[in-house]
C-alpha cells in the first residue's frame, strides 16, 4: 500500500463528491453554517485528502463534515455511519498487539487501519461530540484513542451508545469482536 499513488480517478472523484454533497445536505444538523461550495473548494484542492476520505467511504464509515476550524481554516470530517464502520470491524489495537497474538489472529489493527488511510482515530473528546450529532453505535463499538498511560499497560479504551448514555470501557489491546471497529476524523 506504500507503493500505491492515494490519488483518485476523475470518475472516482466526482463519485464521492456527489456522495459527500448529498450526505451533507440530507444532514445539515451536523455542521450548521457551513457551506457546501467552500467545503468542496477544500476538497478539489487537496487530492491526498480526497483519497483519505474515499477510504472511509468506501469502508462504509460514511464520512461528512462536523465542524470547522476557524484558527486552520481546516473542515474536519468524522465517520458518521450509524454503527461502526462495517469495513473496519474485528480488529485489535495496534501492530504490537496484532504482533503478540498466537493464534486466532484478525487481519488487522485499529491503528495500523488508521495510519493506512492517513486519518486519526477518534479521541474520547471526538467520540462524544459525535454523539451529540445523533445516536452512534447503539449495536456496535468502536476503539477510541488510548492514553499512552493505558496502553503501556496492555490496554485500550473503546466506547458505545447504550441507554441513553455514552459508555467508554477498557479491554486489553489484542482483543477484538465482530462488534468493534474503527471510527476516523480527518481535517482538510
């Protein structure tokens, strides 16, 4: 993937375009103020980004615009799929812990995803503005950003939407569940 030139075809580009206009528009709650023609402007512009944000579409994290950054002049996007990414489910943590399983390994890791597709992970900052846009993963999880502090001692955290509630627990790195997944951000 290294090797791979993250530039999208025209064809592409106007393909996710027109999808991203159209989740913008049918969901206007999540970035009140915001225009559409400026955003696009910032999108035509920076064609790495473009591909980084075909990647969360195309790994259905639905991606759409959920703020702007006044001091950068950055729009930043979230995954907002109503359950986690159902392309970027049944991952671990990081490689490390991808590295330490024996047996039963998944095909991937939450970080190593991220850093593949050149976004973030959600912090649990992140995770909770979300979900203040809507209801998010009331079936599914996702990994959040952990804490150097966590991480050095084997774990993780992850969060969902249960009972009217945002819920951010701790596993330990090298699990994973069919129900868990990735969310990204991503500032263009």
């Amino acid at each position: 993937m290294e090797n791979e030139k993250k530039e999208l075809s025209p064809v592409q580009r106007e393909e996710l375009l027109r999808a991203l206009k159209s989740r913008f528009e049918k969901n206007t709650n999540r970035h009140m103020g915001i225009e559409w023609a400026k955003v696009e402007a910032k999108l035509v512009a920076n064609t790495e980004r473009l591909w980084s944000l075909n990647e969360m579409e195309r790994t259905d994290g639905e991606p759409d615009v959920v703020g702007h950054d006044n001091k950068t002049g950055e729009y930043i996007f979230y995954d907002c799929s109503a359950e986690s990414p159902k392309g970027r489910r049944s991952v671990c943590y990081d490689h490390e812990a991808l590295e330490s399983r024996k047996e039963n390994k998944p095909k991937n890791s939450a970080i190593d995803m991220t850093d593949a597709m050149a976004i973030e992970l959600l912090t649990e900052e992140q995770y909770r503005e979300l979900q203040k846009l809507g209801n998010f993963d009331t079936k599914t999880s996702s990994w959040l950003k952990t804490p150097s502090e966590i991480r050095k001692l084997g774990g993780a955290i992850f969060a969902d939407f249960r009972y009217g509630n945002v819920f951010v627990y701790h596993n330990g790195v090298e699990s994973y569940y069919g129900s868990r997944g990735v969310r990204g951000s991503l500032r263009v």
